[in-house]
C-alpha cells in the first residue's frame, strides 16, 4: 500500500484565528478514508487545504509531488478531484455540458477514452443518462450531487475529495449514493477522501477513518475499530456539550 | 485633533492667498476651488455610495451653461443665476439617479458616461440658447461697493467659502446615521435592504446631492472663466475629474483639492512641454497613465498616501482608518 | 413605402456594425460582470492600424487578418498587463481602469495618427445593387455578411469548443471552474481577446461609413451600449439582435422625428440605456441573476 496522499503539519486559518492545528494523516491506493467529526471541526478546511482553495501551511503531497506554492488549478490538474459542498455545478449548463467539462479537465493519458468513460458514468448513474439536456440547475438536490461526483470522476483524478454528500437529501437519496461510492474506487481506480457528519453513514463505506476535532486529529483506525471506539462519540459529544454551554 | 487644526490652517491660508497672489494667480486658485467642487461630488458618489460617474463634467457643464443664460438672457443676478444651476443639477442628478443601483453600481456609469458624451451635441444643437459652438459670454462680476477688494479677489473668495461650506456639509453628512447607511449601501447593497435602509431612495438623494454639487462649480467656474464653449465639457473632461478624484484620494475631501490642483494645473504644464497643437491628448495619455498607477499603487489615492505616513509616524490613528 | 424600405435597410446594414461592438461588449461582461468603455477605442486603434497597413501598400485581404489579429493580441495584453491587478478588488476599480484605457487610448490614437479625418474607400468597392427601389450599397452588404459571418462563427464558439464551455463555465461559477483545473484569469484574457477581434472587425466595417478619426467608435459604443442593455449584457445573443434594433430605431428616428436629425440620433441610445436601466435591468434577454457584486 502507497501513499497517494500526503498531509503532513496542516494548519489553516480564516482572518486571525488558527481553525486546523497541524494535522498529519495519509490516504492510500484504492482506499475509502472517513473524515468525520462534528460541525466546525475543520473537516471541509482540511479538503479545501488540500486542493488549495485555501491557503494552508504545512506539507500536501500527491504521488510524491508537493503542492507548495500551486495554485487550485495546478492542483486539479495533478490528480485532485474536489466536489464541493453545495455541489457547485454549473446551473446554467446542461448535465452534458457539466460532464463535458469534467471531461476536458483529465490528463492527456485518458484523453481517448472520453466516451467510453462517459457511457459508463450514465450506467453508474442512469437518472443523468435521462437529463442530459436539462440545465443543471434544475435538477434535484439528490441528482445534483450525482452531477457533481460524475463531473469529478471524469476528469479522472487520482484522489477525490467529497464534501458533505449527504447534505440537505433525503435518507433514501443518501443510502442509494453511498453504495455507488463504494463501487468508485474498483471501477475508476480512485481513492477517496470523504469528509461527512453522518459519521455511522461514512464509516460502513470507508476503510479507514480520521476522527476530527477542534482542529484536530483526536482518532484514526480502521472504520469499524473507530465506530466502536469512545473517541469518536466524545468528539460529537464533547462539541454537544462545548455548545450547550456557549449557548 | 490635529485634523481640525490642519483644516483650519487650510482656511486661513485660502483666505490670505489672494491678498499674496496678483490678480491672474488669483484667478488661477478659483479655477482650482471651483473644479474641485465636481470632483468632490464624485468623492461623494464614488467614495461614499459605492457609484462611479463617467459623466459628472456634463453635470459641471450644465450649471456652467444654466448660469451663463440665466444671467445674459435672463437678466438674472449672478448669485440667484448660482442657485438656479444648482437647482437644474439636482434635478438632473435626480433623473440620472433613477435607474441606479442596478449592475452592482455600473448602471450610473454607463448613464453618466452616455451623458458625457452627448451633451456637446446636445449644446451644439440648440444653438439659439447656446450660442452653438462660440458659447456664451458672462460679464465679470463685480465686487460690491464697500467692499476693498479687485474683483478676481472677491469671486475667488465666494469660491472658496462656497467650497469650504460645501465641504463642511458633506463631511457632516457623511458622518453618524447617513455615514453608516451609504457604507452599507457601498459594500454590501444586498444587506442593506434588509437591514432597513431605503437604498433606492438613498442613493437617488447622493445622485442628485452630488449634480448640485457639480453644477454650482461649473456655475461659479463660469463666472470665474467669464465664459462658457461647448468644447470645455467634451467627454473627456469627465473623465479627467475622475481622475483628479482619483488620485486625489476616492474618499478624502482634502483629496478633491489635490485633484483639482491636479485637473487645472497639468494641461497647462503639458501644453508647455509638447507645444499647444496635442497638448490635450498627451494630457489624456498622461491621465490615463497616472489613474492607472494610482489604483495599482496607492488605491486611496495621494490623500490616503499621506494619511498613511502620518499614520506610520503616529500609529494612533491606524485603528480609525480602519474601523467600520 | 420605398422610402420606409430604403431607411430600413440602411438602418438594418447600420445596426450590425453596432452589434459586433455590442457582441464584443457582451462577451467582456459575460465573463466577468465588466462594462469595457474602452471596447470602441480598442476598435478605433484597429482601424487605423489597417489604414497604416493599406497606406504601406497592403491588400485588404492580407491586412484584415493580420489587424484582426492584432486586436485579439491587443485585447489579451490589455487584460493581462492593465486590468488584471485590479481584478477581484472591486467594480468601480475595474470600471475606472476601462475609463483609464479610454482616455490613454483615445489620446495615443491621437497623438500617433493626428486629429485629422481621413475617408477610406470600401473594401467592398462603390458599387451598388438595386432591388426594386431599394438601393443596397457594397459597402453595406459586405459589411452585413462580415458581420454576420463573426456573429455565427462566436456562436459556434461558445457552443461547440472545449474553451467556450470552459469560458462560460468560469462566468457561470468561477470556483467550481477551478476545481476542473481551468484559470480563470486565463479565460478572462481569452474573452477580452475574443472581444478585441469581434470589436475590431466592427471598427473595420465602420470606418468607410464615417471615416477615421479618434472619435470614430464614440456613436458606435454608445449605440453598443445601448444594444446591450436591451438584449442583456450577459447575453451574446440578446446584444447583437439588439444592435441590429437599435440600428433601425436610430435610423428611423433621425429621419421620420424632425427633432432628432443628424448628431442628435445619440438621443436614442441614451434613452434606452435608461429606460431598459430604469424598467428591466437585465435586459430583453437576460437573466435577472447575472448581476455580481
């Protein structure tokens, strides 16, 4: 098992205040990582971080390549793949043109097999095969995150960063969208960084899972060592109580 | 504090400049105090409410040309043919302002700019009232008896307490409750209307408020010139206000006064370095250069340059600067 | 009823000219919420950069290429070198640069070429075609299809290329745009460059008609301006087909309102910036979300 991402020493701030406390943790080949936590933990900063839409100190390598001083564009260019919480399609565009951008975003190497990956990625995900015309905006929430993730994976990144897919869906949407991402990394040949909240609903896709809090990392196992241990429920638990209080 | 005592040495020595200077440079300095009346309505304008005009020399112009008919074809009085302008300007201003707010403060841009650049047609067609493209003349105003001053002192005095009233006023007014509500209405138009501010109507009042601005210093810069020509108020001399604003500081009532320097005194040290024959563009490449510079460099412009070596050597001041 | 043809079709040839530059302006502010008042001095410059080049003896053929080019070349430099270290501060800092680059530009052409107005013969020829009572000049019909022929040929642009897609994705939503690896300050400098060469084929077909001279494109951008406004600055489609209106409402009002002969026709313009301002800011085609703060 390689690494294919790196972090080592992350911290990040937003204005004057430190919100990731130097952070260290890895994602291997073919790997399914949980970043869960409670709200305000630092999960979507550590992926913002790592695609450099924010700015971070400390150390991001991607397959031996360090991202220091690249901008986001560099970023994606090298094999990052980041759906955005809130989906961040293109609502004007239509669900084709949405994935032709993810198309026009990959590397030379994969260039050829633009349509096959296409045909593919509408058998993954029938619902867009039927909407291809339809502006993106228009879509549900359900099928927008399917747009988004579908958009990434074309752009075939080594590491995809997906944050909070299960936002805002309904139960049934969400359970339906974590089986196919549990099918991603076979099928695409990618690993997986999730950052979500619902920790028993990310923890029954992932490998391995990274316990955040306050900024930092408070556990780290394999998902079902993490699901039975103490830690993660004093991490939700201990925000619980920090909020109860401050109210 | 020291603010206060700057200002009042500024008073003193506007008011003691004419009894140094002969007469021409007498004359001189009113061009200066009444230019920069229309850039310190941009002050306001740009500064302040967040809008940027392209067309506030038309506005100048206006009160330039309201002026000059009230007196030689209405017979007025010069100070009553002065309000009159100012009138006509707030009026305007008020029309202009109508649609404004809409393209996040470029609407009252593309207007304004529209404007600029058909008012000289608009001056050349109605000849009759216009005196088309020879203009018209003004007779000089004259001091009143009982009075020991020449004339060009006198009317550079009324200039400058007109300025002085003017820049009193609108530095109040952007003070306190109208203060807060333009800087809500500047950076976050959005919040403000729900926050309670009537955006519309505010920045319909600053429109108008800064076209009565404009059009008393194109009036009293009439009287001044003893004459108005439709080639004063070409497009470009808007835009060259915005840059005196510019430079001169977009927030700082001070800086209208360096932009004004600015505005008046640079055509004529081109036009004596490059001869007369293309002064005014090499003065327009020469804005454009400087404007460009200004907001790469020191985006608060000459004004904000010096209140931040007066900071660097106080330091006291440095939270004001920046509290909301 | 020939003489209401005549003047629509005069009006119809006029209006394309001002929806190149209005194309041109649309496809600036699509992309970044950026009125360009310097888009008609762009067009100016190429203008008299295809004079010099036909006073050196080169054919039309050969020029125009080369002058559209350069305006393209032009536009990019312009927004890498001059607007971008302003972009992301705020409106009114990139709408005081495109003021800047107005005023600088206007006074170069100047001081470069002179202030004197010089004709230029068609490229088209002096010919003309009559159909009936109706007269069609060469100049307006070549003029029409170089036009028109710019117009498909954006479209096809936006539609079907990997950097249109890319172009609109950036106007759309700039931060998901940098997530698919695109750079945005990248595709800016292609719309201005786009924009340059739309704009200085508009300047190209309008110097026969109104002769050279530093104020030669003031009309046509305020005519651009206008057409813009009615079909929506974000929309490429809406300014054109606004152009081509605003170039028969101007042609009528000048001859058929005795009031607005002549230089006075800018009336109209001005009055639709307003009105369309004051009523539906958005435009007859626009979305009312396009606007950024």
């Amino acid at each position: 098992m390689s690494g294919v991402l790196s972090v080592t020493g992350l911290r990040a701030r937003y204005g004057g205040v430190e919100v990731v406390h130097g952070i260290d943790f890895d994602v291997h080949e073919g790997e399914i990582v949980a970043l869960v936590g409670p709200n305000g933990a630092g999960k979507t900063t550590v992926l913002r971080g790592i695609s450099r839409t924010v700015r971070t100190q400390g150390t991001v390598t991607l397959l031996g390549v360090g991202t220091h001083g690249k901008d986001a564009a560099s970023v994606a260019r090298l094999g990052v793949g980041h759906v955005p919480q809130g989906r961040g399609t293109f609502a004007d565009l239509t669900v084709l043109q949405n994935l032709r951008l993810g198309l026009l975003a990959r590397g030379r190497a994969h260039r050829r097999h633009g349509d096959a990956d296409l045909t593919r990625m509408i058998d993954m995900f029938p619902v867009l095969g039927e909407f291809l015309s339809r502006p993106a905006g228009a879509l549900s929430g359900g099928q927008q995150q399917m747009l988004a993730i579908a958009r990434a994976l074309l752009a075939r990144p080594r590491v995809l960063l997906i944050d909070e897919p299960s936002l805002g869906l309904a139960p049934v949407t969400t359970s339906m969208l974590f089986r196919t991402l549990r099918e991603l990394r076979s099928d695409w040949g990618v690993s997986v960084l999730l950052a979500e909240q619902n920790a028993r609903l990310s923890l029954s896709i992932a490998d391995r899972a990274v316990v955040l809090a306050g900024g930092l990392i408070v556990h780290t196992g394999p998902s079902a060592e993490v699901a039975e241990s103490g830690e993660l429920r004093r991490a939700y638990l201990g925000s619980a109580a920090e909020q109860a209080v401050t109210r | 504090m020291r603010k206060w005592l700057l200002w009042g040495v500024v008073a003193v020595a506007g008011i003691a400049l004419p009894y140094i200077l002969d007469d021409y440079q007498t004359f001189q300095i009113a061009r200066v105090t009444t230019t920069a009346l229309p850039i310190a309505s941009l002050v306001l304008l740009t500064g302040w409410s967040g809008q940027v005009s392209a067309g506030q020399g038309a506005l100048f112009g206006l009160g330039a040309y309201t002026c000059a008919i009230a007196i030689v074809s209405g017979g007025l009085p010069w100070p009553v043919a002065v309000l009159l302008a100012m009138v006509v300007g707030l009026a305007a201003g008020l029309l202009l302002g109508l649609p404004a707010l809409r393209l996040s403060g470029m609407s009252l841009g593309l207007i304004t700019l529209s404007l600029a650049v058909l008012f000289p047609l608009l001056l050349s067609r109605f000849k009759d009232l216009t005196g088309g493209p020879f203009g018209i003349q003004t007779p000089p105003v004259r001091t009143p008896a009982g009075i020991q001053l020449s004339s060009a002192q006198f009317l550079y005095l009324v200039t400058f307490v007109a300025l002085a009233a003017v820049f009193a006023l609108l530095a109040l007014l952007c003070r306190g409750r109208t203060g807060r509500a333009l800087d809500a209405l500047r950076l976050q138009p959005a919040m403000a209307r729900t926050t309670g501010v009537d955006t519309r109507r505010l920045s319909v009042l600053v429109v108008g408020m800064s076209g009565a601005v404009a059009a008393l210093g194109g009036a009293l810069n009439a009287l001044v010139l003893q004459s108005v020509v439709p080639d004063a108020y070409a497009f470009t001399f808007s835009l060259a206000l915005l840059t005196g604003a510019v430079i001169g500081g977009i927030r700082s009532w001070a800086g209208a006064l360096v932009g004004a320097v600015f505005v008046v005194y640079v055509p004529q040290l081109v036009s004596d370095t490059v001869g007369d024959t293309l002064a005014g563009h090499w003065t327009q490449v020469g804005y454009a250069l400087v404007l460009l510079l200004t907001l790469y460099f020191a985006p608060q412009g000459l004004a904000g340059l010096g209140s931040r070596i007066t900071t660097k050597i106080g330091e006291r001041r440095a939270h004001q600067n920046f509290a909301p | 009823m020939t003489e209401i043809l005549q003047q629509l079709v005069n009006g119809l040839a006029g209006g394309c000219v001002y929806a190149g530059l209005a194309l041109a302006v649309s496809v600036v502010f699509q992309g970044t919420g950026l009125l360009n008042f310097a888009q008609g001095e762009m067009a100016v410059v190429a203008a008299y950069a295809a004079w010099s080049l036909a006073a050196a003896g080169w054919p039309p053929v050969a020029a125009i290429p080369v002058v559209v080019a350069g305006s393209a070349a032009l536009g990019a430099v312009l927004e890498r070198v001059l607007v971008r270290p302003v972009e992301g501060t705020s409106p009114l800092a990139l709408i005081t640069v495109t003021a800047a680059l107005l005023l600088g530009l206007n006074g170069l052409v100047a001081v470069i070429w002179g202030t004197d107005p010089h004709s230029w013969d068609s490229p088209f020829g002096a010919s003309a075609v009559r159909l009936g009572d109706v007269v069609l000049t060469a100049q307006q019909i070549g003029s029409v299809a170089v036009v028109a022929v710019v117009m498909v040929a954006v479209g096809c642009f936006f539609r079907f290329t990997g950097l249109g897609l890319r172009m609109k994705a950036v106007a759309i939503n700039p931060g998901s745009a940098v997530l698919l690896g695109i750079r945005p300050g990248r595709m800016l400098a292609v719309g201005w460059a786009l924009a340059g060469a739309v704009g200085g084929v508009a300047g190209l077909m309008t110097a026969p008609t109104v002769g050279l001279s530093p104020e030669m494109m003031q009309g046509p951008l305020l005519m651009a301006f206008a057409a813009a406004a009615l079909g929506g600055f974000a929309s490429p489609f809406g300014s054109a087909l606004g152009g081509v209106v605003l170039g028969v409402l101007t042609t009528m009002a000048a001859r058929y309102v005795p009031a607005l002969g002549g230089d006075l026709a800018l009336v109209v313009p001005f009055g639709v910036i307003f009105l369309v301002l004051l009523v539906k800011p958005s435009g007859l085609f626009g979305r009312a979300a396009v606007v950024r703060s």
